[in-house]
C-alpha cells in the first residue's frame, strides 16, 4: 500500500480541494488528509477558522476519494509523518506553512518520503481566500 499524506485547513471544502485530493490520491492508493488544528489556523492565518475542526475533520472524511482523514497536532506539525510514516507528502500550489523544512525534517526521522507540489484548480475562483471575500466573511 503507497501512502500519500496531505494537509489543509479544509474549511469549506470546494472544487480547488476536490481537485487537489483528486490530483494527491494519483501518487498511491491510499489517501490520508490532515487536517489543520483550530489554533494552528489561528497561528498560521492570523484568524479563526470558519469552522471548527471537527466540522472540518468531518466534511473530509465525508469525501469518497480520501481514505482516512485526522487531525494534526497541536505541538508539532511533524508528528503526524512520525507516526504516519507517508510514502508520499503533496502539497497544495499555495502552501507554504510548515514546508521550507519538511525534506530536512523527513530525513531526521528516517523516512524516504517523496514530495510532490500540485498544480492549482482555478486558483482565481476557487482559493479559500476569494471564496470568503465573496461570502462577506
């Protein structure tokens, strides 16, 4: 079994996060989501999320393509590829959170762990950032 590991903070799913599981799950067969913790957002975005973490964790272990989602931890957003051991990590075109570091950090532990960049789905309609700018939020 090939793991791939990808995580987000997923809140409000769309198409642009459709397409990027989509894209991710063509790296192994067995899809596993990360979801952003409620106070890592607030650390990393500079604001809450609109939904809480477990709504999110819910709406993406709701989706077909993803075989096992979970949340991250709080303390160390590396401890998840510890404990995951991916074969895989893909990241999203725009995510820069916790990635200038991560092949040092994969090597330190062991792992020989693949890391793809994918390609963006209609970033001008469908990023997380536009999406709330046109709800009002």
């Amino acid at each position: 079994m090939k793991k791939v590991l990808v995580f987000g903070t997923f809140d409000g799913l769309h198409f642009g996060h459709l397409s990027f599981f989509k894209q991710a799950k063509k790296y192994g067969n067995c899809l596993i989501v990360v979801v952003s913790r409620d106070k890592t957002v607030r650390r990393i975005k500079k604001h809450s999320p609109k939904f809480s973490e477990k709504e999110r964790l819910r709406a993406v272990k709701g989706v077909k393509l993803v075989d096992k989602a979970e949340l991250g931890s709080v303390s160390d957003p590396y401890k998840i590829i510890k404990k995951l051991k991916p074969d895989v990590i893909c990241l999203g075109y725009d995510q820069m959170a916790f990635t200038k570091n991560l092949p040092k950090k994969i090597k330190e532990v062991g792992l020989k762990t693949k890391i793809y960049r994918l390609k963006p789905y209609q970033p001008q309609k469908y990023h997380s950032f536009l999406i709330k700018k046109h709800a009002g939020h």
